[in-house]
C-alpha cells in the first residue's frame, strides 16, 4: 500500500519545519501557504503548492497548524466538505473543544474523521523528530495520524475520546506560564543578592527546582529579559484558552490562573498587556 498523501495549511514557525519533516520521510505533500517566501522554500524542498485551502481537500490527511479557533473556523470546514470518505483530518491548533466538536460535525456528514492533535515543543524539536503529540480521536483516524506525524514528534500520546487532548495540553500551558513566571521571578531576586543568571540557571539545570521553563531561558542564549519579551503574546492566549475551556467543561482552575499572575509578564487577557515584559532585572 502506498504512503497517505498529505494536505498541510498553516505553515508557520511550527508548521513550516513540520511540512520539512514530512517531506524529508518522503511524504507526498501539499500545502497551502500565504506567503511567497514560504511557498518558494517548501516548493524548493519538493512540496507542491494548492492555489487555495480547498485544493488540499484530495488528500488523505490533511493537517493544519493555525494559530487560533477562528482561522480554523474560517479555513477548514470548506476543506473538510471537499475530503473523501475515510480520510483524515488533524488539527494542531491549541484552541477550543468547542471547535474539535464543530468540525467533526461537518465531517461526519462526510464519513471523515477528525483527530485532535496539539502539541508541546519548538521549531528545533520538530527538526530533530522531538515534537510531544497529544492525539485524541477514532482508534483507527489516531493510527493513521500517529504514522503520518511521526516524521516530527517522538513523544505521542493518546489521550482517549475527541475533546480531551486540547485540555491536556492547555494545563501542560498553564502550568508553563506558572513555571516561567516563577523562574523569571527567581532569576530577579538571585541579581538582588549578587548570584548571576547564568549561575541560577547552572543550578536549576542539575537541582530539584529546575523546569522547562529553566531550560528554556538557558538554552535561548539572549537572557531572561530577553528571551521572555515575546512570551506574553503566546502565554496569555494560551491562558485566556485554558481558562475559556475549563468554564466550558466545569473545571475548576482558579489556582493555576492565579498563580501565573505572580511574575514579571503582563498575562493578563488584553489586548494592550500582551507582549509587554515589566521586569527590574538588569
């Protein structure tokens, strides 16, 4: 049998080296992608190039990396009504539930299955095959997207029924916003006793409070302040995400909200908090 062909839209800082891997495993991919430079580069490394997101409907997976539920809304129902029966759709965007449940009502009516797919990790783990999957869906729809992203992800798990993925990894978020609050916070106080970022950073690598978040800050090479200035942007929609799902399935989550207040980051819900970093490091 040969390899499923597969449809890309959303090829982004994450989905970019995703559609690289998939076409490094020797994939048969297409991608719909705004942008000239990108087109050229992907069309470059062998991609071929759809006209419009409708065009990847054809395809026997199509998987998307958009950043929010209403680019997903607006983009991937016509390509879902466009798919064959039996064909595959996964979803890498980190939104709603609410939109998991939204689009496989559409592809019901086609007799295709929608797979949840968020994901934790960084442009450079999707280069190295190191990409953390969180697949939920149809055993048999799983399967098929668990081959196809493995040309980026080596840590996928299962989380079980369509809708549980998304929760999982928005409090895997949250709980790194808390955890870079806190580091930043930490790396504040060690400057105010004369301890060095690089030394509390050298600590944490090899102690009890190390973290993601530590590891992180460490390996960007800029420094905290920083590396930290464009975080406020992804943590606070990711925040604003968890939160928004945990009202809509009756979790309660006033804890880790407020605790990912407690730093230098601005995450509050606004508009005009994101992207601002107030810190007295120096």
């Amino acid at each position: 049998m040969s390899a499923p062909t597969v449809g890309f839209i959303g090829a982004g800082n994450i989905g970019e080296p995703m559609v690289e891997r998939l076409l490094s495993a020797g994939s048969v991919t297409t991608v719909f992608a705004r942008r000239p430079e990108v087109r050229s580069r992907l069309a470059e490394r062998g991609a071929l190039l759809a006209e419009a997101p409708e065009d990847l409907a054809g395809s026997d997976i199509v998987a998307t990396c958009l950043f929010t539920d209403q680019q997903v809304l607006d983009l991937c129902p016509p390509i879902i009504e466009g798919m064959r029966p039996g064909s595959v759709f996964v979803s890498h965007t980190t939104g709603s539930p609410e939109t998991i449940r939204r689009l496989d009502a559409v592809a019901r009516r086609r007799d295709v299955s929608v797979v949840e797919a968020p994901f934790s990790g960084t442009p450079e783990a999707v280069r190295r095959t190191q990409l953390t999957v969180m697949l939920a869906g149809d055993d048999a729809a799983v399967d098929v997207a668990e081959d196809t992203i493995a040309a980026y992800a080596s840590n996928i798990i299962r989380t079980g029924r369509l809708g549980t993925a998304l929760p999982a990894k928005l409090l895997n978020n949250a709980l790194f916003a808390v955890c870079t609050q806190l580091t930043l916070s930490a790396i504040e106080t060690a400057q105010s006793l004369g301890i060095s970022e690089k030394t509390l950073l050298d600590v944490l690598a090899v102690s009890s409070g190390g973290s993601a978040a530590a590891r992180y800050i460490a390996a960007s090479g800029k420094g905290a302040q920083a590396h930290s200035a464009n975080l406020p942007r992804y943590l606070s929609k990711d925040l604003v995400s968890v939160r928004a799902v945990a009202a809509e399935l009756g979790a309660d989550i006033s804890s880790l909200w407020a605790a990912a207040q407690l730093g230098p980051m601005d995450l509050t819900d606004n508009d005009t908090a994101v992207g601002q970093f107030q810190s007295s490091a120096t």
